[in-house]
C-alpha cells in the first residue's frame, strides 16, 4: 500500500471507473476500498461517479426491470466477491496440499508392502 497519501489518493481516483465497472483485479479491490473508507475526498468521488454511472446505465438500457444496486450494496457485493475469491483460493490449495499427501501416504503403503 502506498504511504505518502497524495500519491494514494491519485492512484485510487485513476481506479474509480474500473472499480465501477468491475475491471479491478482482486488486490486493487481490497486496496481501493481499504484507501475509500479511510479517504473522504476519494469516496466523494466514487459517489459522484457512480450515480453518474448508475444513471447512464439507467438511460440506455431498454428494460427497466434491471436492478442497479445502491453504492453501498454494491461495496458490500465487493467485498464479499473478494473475501470468496481468497477463501476459494485457500480451499483449493488446501484440497490439493491434501491430495498430495495422500498420494504420499498412498506411495509409502504400498512401498512397505513391496519390502515386505
């Protein structure tokens, strides 16, 4: 994370759109929303530009049965998108730490069978 808080505030404003649109890669997520809740300015901009792009989405689109969900819905979606993407990147590498040892274990059983 960036420590002098104008160059954090420059990167995080560049992330503003992407963010919205969820062109973000899951790192630069957590980044950018650790540096929103800490920075008013920043999250005054991200508001701005998301009722800018909430509306526009509003005005092209032909079906008004689609749901634009609220800044803070959409944070929250966000965060939990993140915090799943880690927890299943966790689960599969413990599931294939696990299927490895098995294999070991599997490969020293029948080791010990054929020396004996």
């Amino acid at each position: 994370m960036l420590n002098n808080t104008e160059d954090s505030c420059k990167v995080n404003l560049k992330r503003v759109i992407p963010f919205i649109k969820s062109e973000l890669k899951d790192d630069e997520v957590e980044e950018f929303l650790e540096h929103i809740n800490e920075c008013e300015t920043c999250k005054e901009e991200l508001e701005l530009y998301y009722i800018i792009e909430t509306k526009l989405k509003e005005a092209e689109t032909e079906d008004k049965s689609i749901y634009l969900p609220s800044l803070k819905d959409f944070i929250i979606n966000e965060y939990k998108r993140v915090y799943l993407t880690a927890a299943l990147k966790v689960t599969y590498y413990a599931v294939n730490t696990l299927v490895i040892l098995a294999a070991i274990f599997t490969l020293l059983l029948q080791l010990r069978v054929w020396i004996y």
